[in-house]
C-alpha cells in the first residue's frame, strides 16, 4: 500500500471494496442471521445485544432506534450500576471486561425469555465477558449470532480458561472483514490507521434486519418497527409498541 493510500480517497476505496466483498459473498451468512432474526420475532422474542468497547456502536445500531426493529435490548457492562446496584467506580477498571464473572451477573440483570436471541458484537471475539457471555447464552438454550472479525480472532490466543472464542460458540457468524487491529490503512514506518468494524458492522446488521423483515413479509406478518421520535406522532407511536415487551426491553436516555 503506497503512502498516498492514507488519506480520505484511501480510505473511501479500501473499505469500500471490503464493503462490496460483504455484499457478493456474504449472503448466505446474512441469510442465516436474517433467519435467527425473524424466528425470535415470531416467536414473541427479544433480540439481546451485546458488545464492549467501540463494539457498543454496532449495538446501538440494532437496538432500540429509529428504523430498527422494536423487540430489541440493549446489554452493557453499565447495567452493573444501573440496574445493578454496584458503585459506578466499579466501571473506572479497563480490565473490567476481562473478570471472569461480569457476564453471568449481566445476563441475570437482563433476565431473557428462553425464546431471545442473543447477538454479541467483538472485534475480537475473545475477551472474558464475550465469550462468558456466549457460553451463557447456548447454556440456557438461546441461538446465538456473532458479529466478529475472523481474520482477527484467528490471529490472537483465546482469553477465556476454555479456550474457545466467541466465533466457536455461535450459531451463526458474521465475517465484518476488519484486518487484525481493526485498523486499516497501513502507515509507511509502521502500524495502522482508521478502523474498519464498525462501518461493516453496521453493513451487516442492517443487511440482515433488513432480510429478516423481508421474512416476515413474505409470511404476511409486519415487522415491528421503530418511527423516528422526531416526527409528529412517532415518540407517541412508539411508547405503544413498547407496550408489547413492557419490562423486558429497556430504553434509557442517551
């Protein structure tokens, strides 16, 4: 990669060719998470999201927005203090999602149906809390989609005493394409610049929401979805759709 490619014109291409690799080769795994997807709809579910680190913006993506899909909750390690009771100290520790533990009390605040599925967003896909978190999940029975960076998982040891990683556990495993580090545009004396996941990961996410909804049209149900709050009627509209999920989705400012 030559020294011109680190600019906006570089980056613009690189992703954008990765993009396009997403598109023409990563229907089928799209498929399956559209159909994990469409199945928790159907079946009176909700879709519980995970990620830590930047990976929260792909949860963000999915959960709890406008356009998005109603049945859908948001997991975080804050839910320690906001739900939980714990000092919000707790959460000055950069080693906090590597304690073993985290995950278990995080999946006992959320309190998911048999029927939610659950998505979990890592780069990396090896970190304690991800894959305690997906472990968790197939130990209670719930299908699990993956959102993860084979090229990097596979290039880094397992932080987990098992061994395995979050894209080892997964039902279903979408390849976000991000090089190792994330980072993409490759700098002349060493080292990287301007990551890649969270652009794919969106990719991804809207690819299969949107694939998943076609499935549902298809079976003549519609899909419950989000209207922005910033159209007439829309914040109202939504408190309603709420309704359906009460005590099982949560929706906090910010």
């Amino acid at each position: 990669m030559s020294d011109e490619s680190v600019s906006a014109e570089g980056f613009a291409r690189e992703s954008l060719a990765v993009l396009t690799q997403i598109t023409a080769s990563g229907r089928e795994e799209v498929a399956g998470a559209a159909g994990l997807i469409a199945d928790c709809v159907r079946s009176d579910g909700v879709i519980q999201a995970f990620g830590t680190g930047h990976s929260q913006a792909i949860v963000l993506e999915l959960a709890g927005r406008a356009g998005g899909l109603v049945p859908t909750n948001r997991l975080s390690i804050a839910d320690l203090v906001l739900y939980g009771g714990e000092d919000p100290a707790v959460l000055d520790d950069p080693l906090l999602e590597r304690r073993p533990g985290v995950a278990e009390r995080l999946y006992d605040l959320a309190a998911p149906h048999p029927q939610d599925l659950f998505v979990i967003i890592s780069n990396s896909g090896v970190n304690n809390v991800v894959v305690e978190t997906a472990l968790l999940a197939k130990e209670h029975g719930h299908p699990l989609l993956a959102i993860t960076s084979l090229s990097h998982t596979r290039a880094v040891p397992a932080g987990h005493a098992s061994g395995r990683k979050l894209a080892d556990i997964a039902d279903v495993v979408l390849d976000n394409r991000a090089p190792r580090g994330d980072a993409l545009l490759e700098l002349p004396d060493g080292g990287s610049v301007c990551a890649l996941s969270t652009l794919t990961g969106v990719m991804l996410v809207q690819m299969a929401v949107a694939e998943a909804s076609r499935m549902l049209l298809d079976a003549g149900e519609r899909p419950p979805v989000y209207v922005s709050a910033n159209v007439p009627g829309g914040f109202e509209g939504n408190l309603e759709l709420d309704k359906r999920y009460a005590g099982r989705i949560r929706r906090t400012a910010g």
